[in-house]
C-alpha cells in the first residue's frame, strides 16, 4: 500500500533562509542603542574642557572605527536583503567587530585615567 501523503518537494539550496522580521527588529532595536551609546561617549568625551593628550588618539581611533562598523550594520539591517539568514549573520559579524572595537577604546581611556597617563605625559 503507498502512502498517501503528498511529499514535499526538495528544498533548493539556492533559496536564501529567511529570518523572521520580528526577529531581525530585535537585532536593530540592540544595534541602534550601543550605536547611540558609542556615539554620546564619543561626543562627551570631546566635549570635556580637559586637555587632550597623544595617547588619547588611539582610544578615539579605535572608538570612531567601531562606530563605523555599526553605522555599517545599522545600514544593512535597515534593507530587506538583511531578512536573508547569510547576510543577517554577516551584518551581526560587522556589528560585533565594531562594538568589541568601541570597548576597545572605550578600556584605553578608562585605563589611561585610572593609571595616571594624562597627568604624567603633561609634567614632561
């Protein structure tokens, strides 16, 4: 007896996965608040009345190049094109580089104030 069950027909590999948009809202929901932290660190910073100091420059590099990372993601999770599972995996990727950069900066500056950097490289 063969089984009456229509089979399904094989999925084809060229059929990009596809995320469900609910889920992908969440990920622009997350990037756009690091993304709005990343940026108002940067701007308070360059804000301070404080005098810059040489070793001050790799913290805001590193700190500016990650946000372009996440302006990066940003912009790509905003097309439709980012609902397919390859390129929502990649954008997560450009996302991660970048925030793990700001943290980055973010642990030079902290770290270059707590051991004193800025006040002895002024005295010199």
């Amino acid at each position: 007896m063969a089984d009456s069950t229509p089979s399904l027909p094989p999925m084809d590999p060229s059929v990009a996965k596809r995320l469900d948009p609910a889920f992908r809202n969440g990920s622009v929901t997350a990037i756009g608040v690091v993304l709005a932290f990343s940026l108002g660190f940067l701007n308070n910073w360059a804000a301070a009345t404080v005098e810059w100091i040489p070793g001050d420059l790799f913290a805001v590099a590193s700190i500016a190049v990650g946000i372009v990372f996440q302006v990066v993601a940003m912009a790509g999770m905003l097309a439709i094109e980012s609902l397919e599972e390859a390129k929502y995996r990649r954008l997560i990727r450009i996302f991660m580089i970048g925030l793990a950069l700001v943290s980055l900066g973010v642990l030079i500056a902290i770290g270059g104030d707590a051991l004193g950097y800025g006040k002895t490289l002024l005295k010199r």
